[in-house]
C-alpha cells in the first residue's frame, strides 16, 4: 500500500492533520512580531572627544590619530572611519553585521581608556556610544513648541520632565533632545576691563575654581545622633557669581561683575531647529536593538496624550515625524496584494478546472499552507515583515501547483473511466514522487539564499526559508488532503456540467494544436538545439546591457535636503538663508510637513509628503523638482535625496567615494578635486561634492620667543589666555534644584569679534604686570581645512554624488573605478561607503547563489531520478526561462537589483518543475507501456501540457498585483513580480518544445527492465 492510500481510505486522518496545521498556524500568528524588515542590526561605535578651541590639525595628531592606533585592532571590525574638526574628534567603528556590539563596545572602551594618558590634559574624556540602528536610527521626532519659554527652559523643562517618561516607554532604546540649549552660567569677560584692572584669564579660572566649590563635608558622629553636614561652598545663581571675589588690596576688592558679563544662557547657540515658522525643540526616539520599532513607535504615540495633559499652558508638542507609518502603509500595501493574489489565483483555476467543486481542491491548500507555515516561522525566531510577506504572495502561486498536479493526474483517470475512488488511488501513487521531487527542488533552491552571509544574508533568510517552508508545507497537504478531497469530491465526466465540458474541449483542442507543433519542432530537433543554443548566448548580451543597482528606488513619502553654508558663516547667515530654503519647500505642491535643522554652516531638513493616493508626483520627480528650486537659493550648497531603499545604509548621497593616502592634505585635496571636476564633467552625476576644501580662514600667530622669554611670558599662559577668551572651555559646574549644569568663561561677542580683538589681550608676565599679546605677538590669516577624515587609519577624503536620471549605480561604481584607475597617483587607493559600498558588497553575490542553487538542484534531481542525464533535460529550461525573465530588464522596464536577482533565483525552482512533469512520466510510459523515446516525449508533454499551463497560469497571474503595486515598497515588489511574469511566460513556451526535444537526445532507453529505475505505482 502506497502512503497517499492511507488517507484516501481514512479521510479524518487527514483532516485533522490539516486541521492542526490550521489551529497551530493561527496560535502562531499572534507571538509573530511586526516589522518592517527582519530583525538586522547593524552596529557601530562612535569615540567622541571634544577638545575646545583646538584646531583641526592638533585634534588630528593629537586626539583622533592615538586612538585610531589602538582601535585598528578590535575585533569584529568591518571600517573605521574618523573626522577631526575644530574642538572635537569623531571616530566610528563600524561592526560586521550581526556583531555583538557589547562586547566590542567593551574592548573599544577599554582600548580608549588606555591611551587616554596619552591625549592633551585639556581634552575631555573620549565618549564611547553603541549604535545599534537599521542604518537610519531615528524613529520619531516629537516637536515643543512655546511663544512664552526660551530654547533653554525648553530644553530644561524637556530634560527634567519629558525625557525620563519617554524613556522608560517599553522597548525604547534611547531618547534624546535635539536642537536644544542646554542651560550654562556664561562669564562674557571684558578684556579691556581686565587689562586696566591689571585682572588675567588665570586669576578669573582661579577665583571660579576657588569660590565655586561642591564639596562633601562628611557627618558628625554623637553618642545617639548623627548629622550629615552640608556647605554651602557652591554657587548657584547669577548675582552669586558676579560677587565672586578675584582681587582684593588695600584700596578695592575686584568682583567678577567688575570684568564680565554673567548670564544664565546656554553651553552653544549652534543648533536650531524651525518647524512652522518658528524655532522648536525636538525629542528623538530610537528603539531598542532587538525591540519591534513598530510596537515601540505604538507605544510612544498611546503615551503622548498623557504628557500632553502634563505640559505647561504654554508649550505645544506635535508628533512630526514618524517612520512607522510607511512602515505600516507598506505592509498594508503588500497584505492587500496577498488578497488580491488569492482572487486571482482561484479565478484562474475555475478557468481552467471548469467548476466549483474541483476548484475547491487546490484553493483549499493556499490558506492551510500559508497559515501552517507560521508556526515554523515562529519557531525559527522569524517575524511578519516586507520579506516574509512578499514570500506568501509568492507562495499563492506556487503552494497550489502541487494540488493541481495531483488533481488533474487523478481528473485524468476519471475521464479515461475510472471511477472516483480507483482514479484517486492510482493517479495519487503515480504523482507522489513528481510531487516530491518538485518540492523538494523549489525547497532546495532557497537554501543558499538561507546561508548567506551580509546585508542579504540577513534580509533574505526569513524569505527564502518561509517561502521553503510554505511549498513543502503545500506538498504535505497535496499528498495528504488533496488525493482524499479528490476522491470525495470529484465527479465523473458525465457528470460534469456544461461549463467544465466546454474547458476540456478548448484545452483539448490546444492539446492537439501543441502536438502538431511539436512533431514538428522533434522533426527539425537540430532546429531546435540550435535555436537553444542562441538562447544561451542571448543570455550574457542581454546581462551585459541591464542597469544595475542594489535596490530599486522606493517611495517612503519623504524628500531628505541638505546641505552646506560657507565654512565661516555664523547663525545669523545661516538663518537668513534657511528662510529662503523654507520658502522653496513650502512651494511644493504635495508636502504635509516639513522642518530645517540648522547645525553650525550645516543644514538637514526633512519633507513629509502627503500619502501616496493623493498626489500624483513619486517622491523622486518631486525631489528633481525640489533641487531645481534649491539652486536658487546662492547662499547655500543644497541638494535633495531620498531615504536609502534598504537598511544599514549610512545615508548621504548614493555613490560616496572615498580616495585614501599617506600623502599630505594638501596633495589629497588636488587629487581629489581632479576626481570631482572630472566626475561632474562625465555627465553621469547632477550633483559632485567634495568634503576636503581648504577654505577655512584661520588666524596663524607667530609667537617671538625672545621677546616673550625677555618680558617673562611663558608659552603656558599665552595658550592659557587665548584658550579662556576664545574658547569654550569648562570652567567647573553649578546646581540648581539638585541639577548640575556649566560653567564657561569666554571672551565677549565685542571682544572677539574680528584679528584686531586679539591685540588687546594682555597676558601676566612673571613680574605680574599685563602684557598685551601685539607685543610679541604678530597675526596672519592663512586657509586651513575645513576638516580632516581618515578612513582604515588613512588621510581620506570623500566624494558624493548624485547619480543622473538613466545612471545605474553600476555604471556610476564602473565609471569612478575607471576615473581612479586613470587619474589616481601612485600611493593613492579608493574605497566606497553608503549605498555604493552596499552595492558592491552585497549587489551581485546572490549571481553566484544562482549557480549554486543551480548546482544543488541538479543533485537532488540526479538523486532523484538516479539519473544524471535526466536532470540535465529538466534543467535545459532554466536559461530559456532567464532569458524570458532578462528581456524586460534589458529594455528598461526595472533593473538588475536584489529583488530581481532573488525572482531569477525562484525561476529555477518554478521552470524545473515543468521539466520533472514531461519527464517522470515520459519515463513511466517507457518503463510501464514500453512507448519508444520519441513517443514517450511527445505522449509526456500532451498529457502534461494542462497542468503546466495551469501552473503557469496560476503563478503568472497570481503576482499579476505585484506588477501592478503603487504606493509604499511598490518598486521592490515589480521588480521580482516582473521577472517572474516573463521568465514564466517565455519560460513556460520554450519548455514546452526544448524539455521533449532535448528528451529525444538525452534520454535513457527504459524498455529494457531495471530495477534502480523502474517506479511501479503499488
């Protein structure tokens, strides 16, 4: 007895095993995560080291270089890359994907404390962060509004009250305020009043250090008592500052009110943020590592009406920002696809079936195997998201080919004469191995996806193995639910009404169309095999001229600006022409919101776009339109972009090319400008910036030791006076209602505000007596870089740019390669970050995943059919059904990119199946009827063609919404439905002619009894 008899002849036997597929598979789907894309992290490691009133060039040698050296050998490193600007250090350490970012972030923290003896005195200690973000890691922005309270008590209010409530929301892995102004008690030091007073920057640092002092007196011990004792050794309001003692003699004391202004202000006025016309806080979420964003973003908008409630009068908040959403829309987007999928997939099959009660059969399996296989995507640790998603539409077609195929084996019998039950027993034993062996391929031809390693790697796993495990969850309900339904439900065919009659007369009719073609096409078989044979030359032609990419453009409903002001612009600059960029932005037609962050000459800005139903522009013809509009604002070097269309992107401009030497800066920049001027002259980009630029003025002082050493002036207090007056130096720290905040010593706006301002300072000389700067002193303004960036413990600098309409990210990648081969001194190298380094590390590594999977599959089929000339014609279909799926993408309709790479991949799985249908059973009719080679193909494929083209039919038509998506992930998702649809369609027709044509050639003779070959139904 044949296992497939068992659950005929005990049809509740199999219902219940269908019926625990059903209950488990829904228990399942409520402990199923929502996200947007499987659970990535990407970690990195930010070292931040803020050194005042340092140059870019000292924070380099000093500060960013010593530590580079002792990071370069952490573990699990995938980059480093480091900026050194004026006052400040930033190195990030990027982790290979997956990483434990904890350990890492222990021995980063430790490799930094132990060159720390080795960085100026002056620099504060290195700040040592985990990232552990999907690339972009923002979350929401939560605007605070108020026409009453200033940035500081915004910010205040916001850090005392709001902050530690959101921050404690489940699954938040850090808030924190932007734009914001912390308070600081600010010393504006008169340096003409401290010359006449005879008063230095040294007195000044001493008398805050001395007056303003926390200290921990202890307690008192008594014989039953004790008391804790407090000081009041520390200041905490302005007046108490401007009383503070510097000076006294027999004539006067002098106060610190008498040389400075002293104010409660704030630690910087660099950062502004403006929404709506005015300026506003932000508070930024991110959520945790491994938490759901989407349940967090939930959790934090349940929360908002109750800090609201909290709020003063005076303050607004606004949620304004909020990835999620696109988040959700994409997944509703692709969830309505699945229902449309399951329509048509079940219109097609009444077509081609003819009525209702054999439609049920096959429809039966596309809810039982699509809900089943939650409960191994469960197990797995795998969640509902775009990916997996995309895998059940994918799956609708593929999880009813195997029912189909049992079905119209075991209809077959029927309309030879058989009755229902004897049909289903016979027709179920001779499918059972077809129907395994398809599976078992589809199943295979996922599993490289699912060892991969990297960004697809990561992506794709949960794919490719939902999508296995939904088609064999399918083969198990078409060896066990189908054979029994069919023996139940079925009717003979004089039963059948008149609809299912005259869908047999036109299959059969195209049956006999088929078989006039093909004795033809078996007739000029050389024909044939030649016309094969340009097929599979066509194939690296049609390659060659397809643009490349790693993934599609998507629209997310947000256009990203930013940009740059000169290097030496101020607030007032910057904000005079944001205003004018505001004003473009609020020109566009279909923006809902918007908002400039305005950082030191630096300017972002986020667009929210109206939904995707109501406007007519992509986010990429509005961003175009948006650039157009940008470049008339002079003031500003803007440009447009949108979000990066996959995750752990490190954002910016697409391509961003990095040249690395050991050369000087100097040399760096001239090599690099030559990059720029000849990649905006190729006409490939819109936009080429360069980061290295040497125009930052800069103020060099030339220092006459000798005079110095004559007057007493030591080199210490020439640095000492220049670092407190210029600087933004920590001069201790003060409370208030048990909150400490800065203390800082600067020299006033007048006093610093142009050279000259310097040749007032007076410095202390040994004797005591002030000595101003101009005596030793002499000034030259001189350009110094803007920044100075290493990459790999390289000088670097980098390069982006905005790829033009029609440009690839291939050919841009192909083109920079050949500039640099060309134009690059000896000495110099390049490398890529962002999308363009996501490009060449993950753009064509599922290429060689195809052969593999290509490869695999022939293995399971040699082993089989234990055979290995059989799987060689099954196979022949593979590249007929590649270059049917190449042929759009060689005409411009999408591009070559990891969606489509991974349809090419499914394609494999998908033809073949035609294949080991004409096969097997040509192999049966020699075997069991003694039919010749030739006679056994041409038999095979008539008797075959209708569950072929049923197949096809139901695969072709079922991801027919894929290519007509719009809205959220919409070009992701045409991408793999298009290449499915032609490589199954063009496919489908060679198949037909070249499987039994090659079978002529290739095919054992079977007449002949053997037993290691012979598959006898039982």
């Amino acid at each position: 007895m044949n296992f497939t008899d068992i659950f005929i002849r005990r049809p509740v036997l199999a219902i219940v095993l269908s019926l625990l597929l059903l209950v488990t598979g829904l228990k399942a789907f409520d402990g199923l995560p929502l996200r947007q894309y499987p659970e990535i992290t990407f970690p990195a490691i930010n070292v931040t080291t803020v050194y005042p009133g340092a140059s870019a060039a000292l924070i380099k040698g000093f500060v960013t270089t010593p530590i580079l050296n002792v990071l370069g050998s952490a573990e699990g490193v995938d980059y480093l890359t480091a900026t050194s600007t004026d006052g400040m250090s930033t190195i990030t350490i990027f982790l290979t994907p997956d990483y434990d970012v904890d350990s890492a972030f222990l021995e980063v923290s430790a490799k930094v404390n132990k060159v720390r003896s080795e960085l100026p005195k002056a620099s504060e200690n290195p700040l040592v962060a985990k990232m552990e973000g999907m690339g972009s890691d923002t979350l929401q922005y939560i605007s605070f509004v108020s026409d009453v309270m200033t940035q500081e008590q915004i910010t205040d209010y916001l850090t005392k009250v709001v902050l530690p409530e959101i921050s404690t929301i489940e699954g938040m892995g850090q808030a924190e305020i932007r734009g914001k102004r912390s308070f600081a008690m600010r010393v504006w030091l008169n340096s003409d009043r401290m010359a006449s007073l005879g008063v230095s920057t040294q007195d000044v640092e001493q008398a805050l250090a001395q007056n303003n002092y926390l200290s921990a007196a202890g307690k008192i011990e008594g014989a039953y008592v004790t008391f804790s004792v407090s000081a009041e050794t520390d200041l905490s309001s302005v007046s108490d500052f401007e009383q503070i003692v510097i000076r006294s003699d027999a004539h006067a004391l002098i106060r610190l009110g008498d040389v400075a202004r002293v104010e409660l202000g704030a630690e910087h006025y660099r950062d502004v943020i403006r929404y709506g016309g005015k300026r506003t806080v932000f508070i930024k979420t991110q959520a945790a590592a491994r938490a759901n964003p989407v349940e967090v973003a939930g959790n934090v908008r349940e929360a908002l009406p109750q800090l609201r409630e909290q709020l003063p009068p005076e303050l607004t908040m606004e949620l304004v920002f909020d990835t999620t959403f696109a988040i959700e829309r994409s997944i509703d987007e692709v969830v309505k696809t699945l229902l449309e999928a399951s329509v048509i997939v079940v219109l097609v099959i009444l077509i081609f079936l003819g009525n209702l009660r054999s439609v049920l059969i096959p429809v039966v399996t596309i809810p039982l195997s699509l809900i089943g296989v939650m409960l191994l995507m469960l197990m797995m640790g795998f969640s509902i998201n775009l990916l997996t998603l995309l895998a059940m539409v994918l799956a609708i077609g593929l999880v009813v080919d195997d029912a189909i195929v049992v079905l119209e084996n075991i209809q077959r019998h029927i309309e030879e004469g058989a009755s229902t039950m004897q049909a289903s027993l016979i027709g179920a034993r001779e499918i059972a191995f077809p129907v395994v062996a398809m599976t078992l391929t589809l199943a295979a031809v996922y599993g490289p996806v699912g060892f991969l390693g990297g960004l697809t790697g990561a992506l794709f796993t949960e794919f490719a193995f939902t999508l296995a495990a939904a088609v064999i969850v399918s083969g198990v309900v078409a060896l066990t639910l189908s054979p029994m339904m069919c023996s139940r439900i079925l009717k003979t065919e004089e039963e059948s009404g008149r609809f299912a009659s005259g869908v047999n007369s036109v299959l059969e009719a195209l049956t006999q169309l088929y078989l006039r073609a093909l004795n033809e096409a078996i007739k000029m078989r050389w024909l044939t095999v030649l016309f094969c044979g340009i097929i599979l030359t066509c194939i690296y032609f049609l390659y060659d001229s397809i643009h490349q990419e790693l993934a599609p453009q998507e629209d997310d409903g947000v256009v990203i600006v930013t940009g740059t002001g000169p290097i030496d612009a101020n607030a007032s600059y910057m904000e005079k022409y944001v205003a004018q960029a505001e004003a473009a932005v609020a020109g566009v037609e279909e923006r809902e919101r918007s908002f400039f962050w305005v950082s030191d000459n630096n300017v972002f800005s986020l667009v929210m776009l109206e939904p995707w139903e109501d406007r007519e522009r992509s986010a990429k013809d509005i961003q175009d339109a948006l650039l157009a509009d940008l470049n008339s604002v002079t003031g500003l070097q803007l440009y447009t972009y949108n979000m990066p269309s996959l995750p752990g992107s490190t954002g910016g401009l697409p391509l961003q090319y990095v040249l690395t030497a050991t050369v000087s800066d100097e040399l760096l920049f001239q090599v690099a400008s030559t990059i720029r001027e000849q990649a905006m002259a190729s006409g490939m980009f819109t936009y080429v910036s360069q980061d290295l630029k040497f125009n930052k003025p800069e103020l060099k002082l030339s220092i006459n030791r000798s005079m110095a050493g004559e007057l007493g002036v030591s080199m210490e207090a020439i640095g000492q006076t220049l670092a407190s007056y210029l600087g933004e130096a920590n001069s201790g720290r003060f409370s208030v209602d048990n909150r400490s905040y800065k203390v800082i010593a600067q020299a006033d706006g007048p006093f610093r505000y142009n050279p000259e301002s310097l040749s007032n300072y007076h410095v202390e000389a040994m004797t005591g007596e002030m000595v101003p700067l101009s005596t030793f002193v002499s000034m030259e303004i001189k350009s110094s870089p803007n920044k100075l960036s290493q990459f790999q413990q390289l000088n670097a600098t980098y390069i982006g740019a905005m790829l033009a309409p029609g440009v690839s990210m291939g050919e841009a990648v192909k083109f920079m390669d050949e500039l640099s081969e060309k134009n690059l001194p000896e000495g110099f190298d390049h490398d890529y970050m962002g999308q363009s380094r996501q490009f060449l590390e993950e753009g064509n590594v599922l290429l060689a995943t195809f052969g593999f999977s290509f490869l695999l599959i022939y293995l399971v089929l040699a082993a089989q059919f234990e055979s290995f000339r059989d799987p060689i014609i099954v196979l022949i279909s593979v590249p007929m059904s590649v270059c049917g799926a190449l042929i759009p993408l060689a005409v411009g309709m999408s591009t070559l990119n990891i969606y489509s790479q991974i349809g090419l991949i499914t394609l494999i799985g998908l033809i073949s199946k035609h294949g080991i249908l004409i096969v097997d059973f040509a192999n049966n009719l020699q075997e069991r009827e003694g039919l010749t080679i030739r006679e056994a193909a041409k038999r095979a494929a008539a008797v075959r063609l209708r569950p072929i083209l049923m197949t096809t039919a139901a695969m072709v038509f079922g991801v027919l919404p894929l290519l007509m998506a719009s809205g959220a992930g919409a070009e992701s998702r045409f991408s793999i439905g298009l290449v499915i649809t032609a490589g199954m369609s063009i496919g489908t027709v060679f198949t037909l002619f070249a499987v039994p044509v090659l079978y002529t050639f290739f095919a054992r003779d079977r007449r002949e009894h053997d037993n290691s070959a012979t598959r006898l139904p039982s």
